[in-house]
C-alpha cells in the first residue's frame, strides 16, 4: 500500500503476469505498456467518452496507426453484435497478433473490450484503462470478459488476462455520482467477503467524502483491488469452488451477484451492477442467515454497510418465480441445483449448494420488505 499521493503498483502474478497501476495521472503511462512490437492499436471506447479519451487517443496515434473502435455507452455495448462489429474493424485494419487492443471506458467497455481481444486471432493482448470506480477494483483485474446474451448476464465470454492496468484516480472527476456509488457496492462486497478494514473505513467516513482525490476513496481503491487480486491468483479459472466446508476460490468475488444478476436481468439493466450488487448481497446474507450458517450482526450490518453509502438494499419489481429463473442460468449452478456464495463471518466465504425453497422465498420475502 501506498500513502496517499504517488503511484501504487500492485502486482497479478500467474502464468501472465501484470501490474495494476493506481494513482493520479498514470494514464500517461500506457504508451510504455505497450511494447515495441506493436505497429497498430485499437481503442475501443464509448461514444460518450470519446471526449475525455482525448489525450489517449492522442498519445497512442503518435506512434502507432490507431484504429478507433466506438462502442455503445453501458451496459448496450455488452452483445454479441456490438463484438462482431469491432471484429470486422479489426480485419480491415489488418490486426496481428503483436498488435494491442486498449480499452477506455467502464466495466461494461473493458468486458466487451476485453472479449473481443480475446476472440481475435484467438487472443491478442489487451490493456485496460478503467473509468468508474467499479471497474477500477473490479472489471479491468482478473481476466473476466464477455458479453449478455437473452439469458442473462455475462453468458459468453472468456478469461483473458490484460497485459496491464491502468487506475488513474483523476478520470472519477467527471463520473457521475451514482455511478460512483455503485462502484462501492463492489467495494463493500470486497470488505465482506475479506477485508474487514475496508468495512470499518466504510462505516467511519462520511460518504460524501469519498471523492476521486479523496486518501479515504484511494485506500478502498487499492484494498478491493488487493482482495480481488489476492482471490484470482488463487484461481485464476474459478475451477476450486466446492460445497461446504473450505473457501470457494474465485467465486466468492460473485458475492450478491446470483441474485443480483437476476434483477439487472429483470429490469434490461435499468439497474446498476453495482446496486444490483448491494441488493444481491443483502439478499443473500438473509438466505445465510435463514439457513443457520450467518450470525444476526454480521447478516445485518449488510443492509447498514451499503445503505450507508447510499446503495439500495431492497427491490420489489419482479416476481419471485421470475428471479427464481434467471438464477438457474447462473454460472454457479450446476445441473438444477442453484449454489450461492454465503458467508459464514466475515472474511469467511463459502458456498451453499441447494438452499430450501423455502428458504429462499423468506429472503426474497424480506427483500421486497426492504424495497
Ligand atoms: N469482468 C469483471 O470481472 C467484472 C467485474 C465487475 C463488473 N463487471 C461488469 O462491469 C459492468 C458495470 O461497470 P460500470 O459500473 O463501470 O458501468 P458502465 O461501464 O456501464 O459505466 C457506467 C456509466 O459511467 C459512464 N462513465 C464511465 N466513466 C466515466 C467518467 N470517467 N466520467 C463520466 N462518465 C463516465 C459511462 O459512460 C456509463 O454511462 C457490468 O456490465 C458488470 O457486469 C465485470
Ligand atoms: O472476477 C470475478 O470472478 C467476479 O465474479 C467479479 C464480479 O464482480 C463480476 O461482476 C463478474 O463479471 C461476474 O462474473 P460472472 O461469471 O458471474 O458473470
Ligand atoms: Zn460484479
């Protein structure tokens, strides 16, 4: 960890190794990751970020032909189609395989990007430059890519691990607060499944102090991307999950996303990732809780932690039967049987395979109490 000002480098070791990057201005770094072998550079971007991506845009044309690939804003960008229109751009700009694909943009941006990449040519190297808060701790680290399909979230895709990441806490001066926000929910989430400081620094900061040039924001920053690193360096294909006792390996980052996908599937992504997190994650503390495996405190200093800074903790717009069927198609299910990430304490997660209908149904319950 770092003090405040400066740059944090935090390493991802594993069979291809990367660093992630924090700190303010580090963006100007990203021509150096980029190797010299690299004679073209596609940049894929959001429309609306186009602007803000000026001086990137600008720094990779220097030296490089610069393929600009303009993607959808948000979660849109996220299809199939969306994918094959920047495949497309690539054969016509005559991508190889020493050529590099670098994206811009939210965690909705660097999964497409980050697919795409990973598709083409069957992999080509991909950089990230995060510019939400959530995919600064979350989407850019860790390889997971892809894209929703008619089913649900983040159905195809694969791992591709970037070649680097790029935090520049400066880039969260324009994002808008409620997409701040939602990047805590996954912070908080991170607090829960391990790292208890990152819950306490939670609940002693007034959230309006969590601003992009706040020390209080940076340290979550680096926190959650400590944990997140710490859990794929441990399994890197989320292959190590079992049922009962021991610690799920990778899946326990999907912490509140079962149900949490389920809503944003509900709601065509009306719904924030991250606040769809922060109702999953209340939601499934209360199945823990239920199913005798979470203490009263721990389940409701869930609702506390993200109310606290201003996520939701309730939701009541689709019927139980409906959530009930998004989350069979969860990546986590296994045949029938729908197996959600739990925690017995804090810092303690583990999987539970099979809950009770029932109940299932008092937490959803409960949830639509909460809304
Ligand atoms: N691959 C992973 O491990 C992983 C992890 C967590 C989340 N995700 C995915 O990430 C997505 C959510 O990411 P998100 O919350 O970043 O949402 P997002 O990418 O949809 O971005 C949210 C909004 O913020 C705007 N924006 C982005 N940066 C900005 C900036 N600096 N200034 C002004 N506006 C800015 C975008 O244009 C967009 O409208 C979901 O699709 C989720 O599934 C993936
Ligand atoms: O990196 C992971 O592993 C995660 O689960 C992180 C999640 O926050 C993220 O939303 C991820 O995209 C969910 O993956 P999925 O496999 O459930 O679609
Ligand atoms: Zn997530």
């Amino acid at each position: 960890m770092s003090a405040p000002t400066g740059e944090t480098t935090l390493h991802v070791a594993g069979p291809t190794p990367y660093d992630v990057v924090i700190g303010h201005g580090v963006a100007d770094r990203l021509t150096g990751l980029l190797g010299d072998g690299a004679a073209r550079v596609a940049l894929v971007v959001p429309e609306t970020l186009r602007e803000l991506a000026a001086p990137v845009r600008e720094a990779l044309a220097a030296d490089r032909r610069l393929t600009e690939l303009v993607v959808p804003d948000g979660e849109a960008a996220k299809t199939v189609a969306t994918a094959a229109t920047c495949w497309d751009a690539l054969g016509e700009a005559g991508f190889t395989r020493s050529d590099v694909v670098v994206t811009f943009g939210g965690g909705a941006t660097t999964d497409l990007g980050g697919w795409v990449a990973a598709g083409w040519l069957r992999g080509v190297p991909v950089v990230h430059v995060p510019t939400t808060l959530l995919a600064m701790v979350d989407a850019a680290v860790g390889g997971k890519t892809g894209v929703n399909t008619a089913a649900g979230k983040n159905l195809v895709g694969a791992f591709h691990e970037p070649a680097g990441v790029l935090c520049d806490l400066s880039l969260l001066a324009t994002l808008p607060r409620a997409d701040l926000v939602a990047g805590l929910g996954e912070v908080v989430k991170c607090g829960f499944i391990a790292d208890p400081r990152i819950l306490e620094l939670v609940e002693s900061t007034d959230p309006a102090a969590l601003t992009a040039d706040s020390p209080e924001l940076r340290e979550l920053v680096e926190r959650s991307v400590q944990v997140k690193i710490d859990v794929v360096v441990g399994d890197l294909r989320e292959t190590a999950g079992t049922a009962g006792e021991g610690h799920p390996g990778r899946e326990a980052l999907n912490y509140g996303h079962t149900m949490g996908h389920a809503i944003e599937r509900a709601e065509r992504y009306g719904v924030r990732h991250g606040e769809a997190v922060a109702i999953g994650s209340v939601f499934v503390a209360e199945l823990a809780r239920r199913a005798g495996v979470l203490d009263d405190m721990t389940a409701d200093r869930h609702a506390t932690a993200f109310g606290r800074v201003g996520l939701p903790t309730g939701y009541a717009g689709a019927p139980y039967d409906d959530l009930r069927a998004a989350m069979a198609v969860d990546k986590k299910s296994r045949g029938d049987q729908l197996r959600f990430v739990v925690l017995h304490g804090v810092g303690d997660p583990r999987v539970l395979a099979g809950p009770s209908e029932e109940h299932l149904r008092a937490a959803y319950d409960a949830m639509v109490a909460r809304a």
